[in-house]
C-alpha cells in the first residue's frame, strides 16, 4: 500500500514538473515572440509609420512635418538655467539651409543658438533675420543629415491655395517638442481668425511649442506656432491649452532668402 501510494505522489510531482515545464516553456515563447517578433521588431520604424486611417496624401503631409522638425536650444549665461527650448522647422532654398522658429525662444545670440535632433546639435551659422513685429527668426544651418527639410517657396501654398488653407474648420498638423519631449505630431482644426495676423486653431500646445511648423493635408507650410491663447474660464482669466495661435506664412518675409545667390 506504502509503495502505491509512492507511486500516486511520484506521478503527481511528474505531472505537475511537465504541466510547470510546459507553462514555462509557453511563457517563453510568447515573450520572445513580443520581445523578439512584432512590436520590438519595428521599434527603430516607429517614427516613420503612420496610422493607416489616412489616405496617402494625408500620410505624405504628417511626415513631412516630422521630417522637418527639429528642437531648438538657445543659451543665454543670465538667464536663471542657462537654456531655453523651443521648436522650429528646417527648409531649403536656393541650395542653403535655415531654420525657421519664433523669436522669442531664442534667448542668446547665433553663437549660443542650436538647432538639435535626437543626440546631434547644428549651430547657428548665421542669423538672417529677426522679426519682432510677426515674432520670428531665421538663421542659417549646415545640412541636418538625419531630417529632410521642406522646400521654400515650393512647399508653400499658392494664393489660389491659401483660399482652402486659410478656411473654418481646415485639418491641420503640427510636429513639435513640447516640454522638450518628442518629436510629438498633434492635429487641430482652424476655429477663427485674427484678420491676417493669427489663425486660432482647436488643438493643443505646451512651453516648448512655440515654433513648431504647421501644415495643412495637403503638406504646405501654413504658418507657425506662436502662443497658446488666455481667456475668461470659471476661475478667472486663464489659460487655454487648447486655442493654439499660428502666425499663417504669408506673414514671413521670404523675399530676403529667396533673393540670395546660392
């Protein structure tokens, strides 16, 4: 009886080694499958996929705005931390390359002025222009290996397309550095206009926004991220995260770039 009842235990231990083995053995493989298989297989193409939700027009705008987006880092040696972040947008024309982002971000001069992408940080070769009226500064940069810069004037829209740009309720898309964090892409709608100084578009912005090249589906450069609107809430004047204003192009003397010689 003693050696059948050792037996029945035996059996019992074997089994459930086989059942943990098994189990074991099952866990394994799904966690290689996750950690080895589909998701961590397509980490390095995480930014450069887009939803496929939108159709291919849509695609090519959102990354072109990626593309193009780059953080901006300005230095002052008086100011309380030393460094300010912003946003901006990198272009070509006639062959040389430039940032463009708002004045306001930038809190030192062209020698302590960046333009950064992941770990590689582009100096300011050259500062073109800085205009305080339209808050924004273009400087001239070395080529950015890693990011693809939109074309000026090609990649803006004409004035028969700044009538469907410039319209209630048009899909915009931005790509910016919020809180130094990103690239992150955000969408908004156009809500209203201030005249030909401002569009205000429903979306969201944070400190670091501030410069963040806007786009329209069809991949024109429409303007730039200046502010986040204040108004009247429950609990006083606040405010509002999600009124974003945007300064549209057409405010931005290109004619000075343009005109340059190669």
């Amino acid at each position: 009886m003693m050696k059948g009842k050792l037996l029945r235990i035996l059996r019992i231990v074997t089994l459930s080694v086989i059942v943990g083995l098994v189990g074991t053995l099952f866990s394994f493989l799904t966690l290689n499958k996750l950690q080895g298989g589909i998701p961590f297989s397509l980490y390095s193409n995480f930014n450069d996929y887009v939803a496929p939700d939108y159709g291919a027009e849509q695609t090519k705008a959102i990354q072109r705005s990626r593309d193009s987006a780059v953080r901006i880092v300005s230095g002052a040696p008086t100011l309380w931390g030393g460094m300010a972040y912003s946003s901006g947008t990198y272009f070509r024309a006639n062959s040389r390359h430039y940032i463009i982002t708002v004045l306001h971000g930038l809190v030192g001069n062209c020698e302590t002025t960046y333009a950064s992408y992941e770990e590689e940080f582009y100096p300011c070769i050259e500062m073109i222009i800085e205009d305080v009226d339209n808050d924004y500064a273009i400087w001239e940069v070395e080529p950015i290996l890693s990011r693809t810069p939109i074309r000026i004037p090609q990649d803006l829209p004409t004035s028969p397309q700044w009538k469907n740009s410039y319209s209630l309720l048009k899909r915009l898309i931005y790509t910016g550095y919020p809180n130094t964090l990103g690239p992150l892409t955000l969408r908004g709608d156009v809500i209203g206009f201030s005249g030909t100084d401002y569009m205000y578009v429903f979306s969201y912005a944070w400190a670091g926004s501030s410069g963040s090249g806007v786009f329209d589906e069809n991949g024109h450069y429409v303007g730039y991220i200046i502010a986040i609107d204040v108004g009247q809430t429950e609990f006083g004047v606040d405010v509002l995260e999600n009124v974003v204003l945007v300064v549209p192009s057409f405010n931005v003397n290109w004619s000075s770039i343009l005109q340059e010689l190669p």
